[in-house]
C-alpha cells in the first residue's frame, strides 16, 4: 500500500504562532511581524490544519493558546554558553 508523502508545515508558521501566543493576538503579532493582520490568519489555519487541532482558543480580550497548544512548551531559545 502507497502512503502519502505529508509536507511539513512551513517554518514561517510557527514563528508566527510564537508571536502570537507571546502577544496574546494576531493583530498585535501581525504589527510586530510587520505583515498583515490575514497573513498570520492564514498561516494560523493551514498550521491548524496540519496538525488537525485547534491552536487558540478566541476570547474578547485576545487569543487564548487551546488545551491542545498548551501541551506544548513555547519558550525563548537558551543560548549554548
């Protein structure tokens, strides 16, 4: 039986799912990035798509990481020194 070849999400995607749960929005992450307000959208939703979870949970206040992005531990790189 063939299996189908999956592609890795783009690494774009995952800084700017960095930024945004550092921010807390995509607004804010998207100023930051110095992109637009959809292009984080987008890489959001095709990162969402990939991993086939849902990453944020959206509140008024912002975007609140889901059960299943909280899983996973986003912190600042450690320097080797």
């Amino acid at each position: 039986m063939e299996q189908k070849k999956r592609r890795l999400p783009a690494l774009k995607s995952l800084l700017f799912l960095e930024c945004v749960v550092r921010t807390g929005s995509v607004t804010a992450a998207a100023d930051e990035l110095s992109i637009t307000h959809s292009a984080v959208s987008k890489q959001l939703s095709q990162l969402e798509s990939w991993l086939d979870v849902p990453l944020f949970v959206e509140k008024r206040k912002g975007m609140i990481p889901s059960q299943e992005l909280s899983l996973i531990h986003i912190s600042e790189p450690t320097r080797p020194y």
